[in-house]
C-alpha cells in the first residue's frame, strides 16, 4: 500500500510506504512495515545579488547600503542579526556616526522590509533577499516572513513585508 501526499512546490513532499507481510496459510498480517520519506525541494537555481545593486533597485541611499553591509556580517543561520553594544559603537566608529543616527537608519531599512526588528538589538534579516545555512531552514524562514512588490503605474516600487508568527 503506498500514500503519497504531495503539497505545492515550496513544500515539502511526504510519500509514506506500508509493506504488509502475510501469513499465506492463515491470511493473517503478520508483520507492518512503514517507510516514510520528507524531502524538501532542491535549492532554486539563484543569481547572486550585490547589496550596491539591491539598495539601487529599493532606492536606498548610500547610508543605509552602508549600515547594511556591516550589520549582515553578524547574520546567523537562523537569519538573526544581533548587534551587541560593542559592534553597534564599531559600526558607529567606522561609518562616523551617532547611535541615534544608526538607530534611524535600522529603523528605515526595517520600514522598507529588508529586516525586521524583533526588539532589543536583534533584527530578523528577510530571507527572501538574504540567508544563511542549509536549504531546508532557509524554507522554513520563508514561510514566516512574507514579502510583497508591488510596481505602481507610474514605476514606483513598493516593498512590503510582514512576519508571519
């Protein structure tokens, strides 16, 4: 007897095999043997992306290109970026700036769905533009954080994002 239940492309796929043994003198099920197999999807053909080029197509100035470029050096495999006090005075350091003055620049690259705050100091980056680590989480990271472009008539482009919990 063989179930297969097969869900959309970004899922996963469960095939569930159950082998029956039987007695052939008494018809009797005599042993159940059950193989199940989870496979996940193959990792999508991908084209690298620069950060210079993904903050030219989101419009982000060249201050928030910076900040972005050093706060995912601290990205996770769990796609978590957390900026401790000492890294975020660095990050002050090297770009010459106040912590207010990162904190607005987090705060608009969050406002234009590239990551997300998850409080304190720790940001989610949005797996859909970066991640980290094996295939199988990077998934699972999708499914929780949903991102929406929109390109209006007039050839604005608008970015939503929110995560999904």
């Amino acid at each position: 007897m063989n179930i297969t239940e097969r869900t959309d492309s970004k899922k996963k796929v469960l095939r569930q095999n159950i082998t029956e043994v039987i007695d052939r003198e008494t018809g009797n099920i005599t042993q159940e043997i059950t193989d199940i197999t989870v496979q996940f999807p193959q990792e999508p053909a991908y084209v690298k992306i620069y950060i210079d080029n993904l903050c030219a197509v989101t419009k982000a100035p060249d201050s928030l290109k910076d900040v972005l470029f050093l706060i995912l050096r601290k990205l996770d495999y769990d796609g978590y970026i957390a900026l401790s006090t000492r890294y975020r005075k660095e990050i002050c350091k090297l770009l010459g700036i106040k912590d207010g003055t990162l904190r607005n620049r987090l705060y608009s690259l969050s406002k234009m769905g590239i990551i997300a705050s998850c409080g304190g100091n720790e940001y989610q980056a949005n797996p859909n533009l970066f991640a980290r680590g094996e295939w199988k989480k990077i998934i699972e990271q999708r499914r929780e954080f949903e991102m929406r472009i929109k390109y209006s008539p007039n050839g604005k482009t608008i970015i939503t994002t929110e995560e999904i919990k």
